[in-house]
C-alpha cells in the first residue's frame, strides 16, 4: 500500500508542494521558514515570511514542528495538506487538512 500523499502550502496558499520533494527545511537569518526541493535545481520555497515588525513572530522551532507534522500525516490513510497559520491566542501553527 502506497503512503498518501501530503502537500504543504505557504502560509498566503500560493503554492503547494509535495512533501516527498522536500530535502531540507529550514529558518532562515530573517526568521523565514523555507523547504528546499529536490530536483537539479534545488529550488527553494519560502512557506513563511517572519515580519515581526508587523505581526508575531514564528516560534524558533516552527522549522522543527513542521518535520513533525509531516511524519504524523504520512502515517494516516488519506491525502493531506498543510499550512501554517497565525491563530490567537496560540500564535503560529501548522494546520493540516483532508484533501
């Protein structure tokens, strides 16, 4: 039996990628949470832009609890996706969804 298929999106919902493409995951020194893709060109997609000056910051390891959602949703029977979101008062989370 195949694994489902998990997408992730940005947090604007812009993009959706595959989450097997995924090689890397990443905070960047802006505070921006990235995943770089597998592929020739290793392309890299900013999910999350960390603009403290105008909204809250992402937890230091918001990078750390994504990895962690994919492993849970790639172990459940359907397709997935999932996004970040900013949600008071909890602050930033990543929020999955049925596809």
């Amino acid at each position: 039996m195949a694994a489902p298929d998990v997408w992730v999106a940005k947090a604007d919902g812009t993009d959706i990628v595959r989450a097997t493409a995924i090689v890397g995951v990443g905070r960047d020194y802006n505070g921006n949470i990235t995943v770089r893709l597998a592929g020739g060109e290793q392309a890299v997609v900013t999910l999350v832009i960390n603009d403290a000056q105008h909204g809250p910051a992402t937890p230091q390891d918001f990078h750390l609890q994504l990895l962690r959602v994919i492993t849970e949703l790639s172990d459940t029977a359907e397709p997935a996706l999932v996004r970040a979101v900013h949600a008071d008062p909890h602050g930033w989370l990543w929020r999955s969804e049925r596809l």
